[in-house]
C-alpha cells in the first residue's frame, strides 16, 4: 500500500520523506489547494530524498477551467518540473460543464510520458464520475485523486469504493480529503483502496512579530499514517 504525502515546502517535503511516506506530492500555496511548485524546489527536495516527487501542475488558484493561454503556461510549467527532476506530474482541466477537458489533459500525458500523470481532486465535481473514469482510462491517467464527491473521503467512503470496484485496476483511485491515521485502516477496508493520499497538516506559529502561521507536514502523524497503512497490508 502507498501512502502520498502532500507537501508545500522543501523541510516538510525531507520530513515526510524520513517519517516513511512512499511519494511525495510537491505543491505551492496551500490555502489555494495547491499551485505549481518552483523547478528549484523539486531540484532541492531530489537532492534532498530519493523518494519518488509529483510535482503540480496548477497556475491558479479558483477552478480549474483554463484559457488557451494558461494551457500553454502549464505546459511550460511542466517541462520545467520534469527537467528539473520530477517522477509524475499532477494536474487538472474541466470544461464549463465539468466534464473532462480531454483534449487539455491528453496533451499533458503526452508531455510527461514516460512519467506518470495523475489527475488531481477536479475530478470531484465531475457531474458523472463513472464517464469520467473511464475518459480518464482512455487518457492514459495512472491515478486519480479523489474525496468520492463534494466534501471529505471519510463522508464518501461509499462513493470511494464503488470508484474503486469501477475502475477494477485500469488506473488507481487515491483516496485524499481528510485522510490521517485515526481513519485510514476504516477507510482502507470499506473503499478496498491500495493508496491514500495526506496532508498530515499542522500549523506552525510565526517565529517573529510580524510574521505569519503557515502550513507545514506534521512527521508525526505521517509516521502515524505510515504505521496504519502498513498494518492494514499486513492483514491483506
């Protein structure tokens, strides 16, 4: 079983890492959901671990329904990821309806090939999920990351699983949304899931004046998450 960490800043990424995350999501501004990371930072956080990086791909914040031009800046975006270093990319594109924008998404599994793309947490507003995983499939997506629908994996765990039992295999289906070690074995038996995907977030205070909190990786919990997640593929 696979456990992903998300992660915003170079130490959160190394302390995930040391605490056992098995892959690394590198993301930018956390109260926007995640942005593009710097190439200078995924180059730091490779030369820092060997553990896997997937690096996003987001040059907003808001929804995820991209003019041309911001389509040709994510592209830039992710050359830049992969040259400098990252395993997968992660990304997102929907049309007005909330449908899949395929034509945005297969030119992206193009780009990162041989890398793997994952196809992040737009997905929860798709208005039929189950064509969308299968448009997904088509695509070449290796994963999806996804709460089960609007709100946290562990209000969906229904939905989950029966993504799961849909996708039967043809990609991976990552539950994330409210995901730590208090419920990942529960979530892990009723969705039959084989990766999860976690923040393990805390917040730290400023160190000065007029500094201000920020979100960083709590090793604690991702070694607490690493703990159940192994002890749930024990009993397998």
């Amino acid at each position: 079983m696979t456990l992903e960490i998300a992660c915003f800043d170079l130490e959160s990424a190394l302390a995930a890492a040391d605490a056992g995350a098995d892959r690394l999501e590198l993301c930018a501004a956390p109260r926007e959901g995640g942005l593009t990371p710097t190439p200078a930072l995924v180059r730091a956080v490779k030369a820092g671990t060997s553990v896997p990086v997937a690096a996003m791909v987001r040059c907003r914040g808001g929804d995820f329904v991209y003019s041309s031009r911001e389509t040709a800046l994510m592209q830039d975006e992710a050359r830049a990821l992969l040259d400098a270093g990252a395993d997968a990319l992660v990304c997102g594109a929907l049309r007005p309806d909330g449908t899949v924008a395929t034509d945005e998404v297969a030119a992206m599994v193009a780009l990162a090939h041989p890398a793997p793309l994952a196809f992040l947490r737009a997905f929860d507003v798709a208005p039929d999920p189950f064509a969308a995983l299968d448009g997904l499939v088509a695509l070449g997506v290796a994963r999806v990351l996804t709460a089960g629908g609007p709100g946290s994996a562990v209000e969906n765990q229904p939905q989950l699983a029966a993504f799961v039992r849909y996708a039967a295999g043809r990609l991976v289906v990552m539950p994330g949304g409210g995901v730590r070690a208090a419920n990942v074995r529960a979530m892990a038996e009723a969705t039959g899931a084989r990766e999860f995907h976690s923040a393990a977030r805390r917040i730290l205070p400023p160190t000065h004046l007029h500094g201000e909190a920020r979100d960083a990786v709590d090793s604690v919990e991702v070694a607490a998450l690493r703990h159940a997640v192994d002890e749930v593929a024990a009993s397998r």
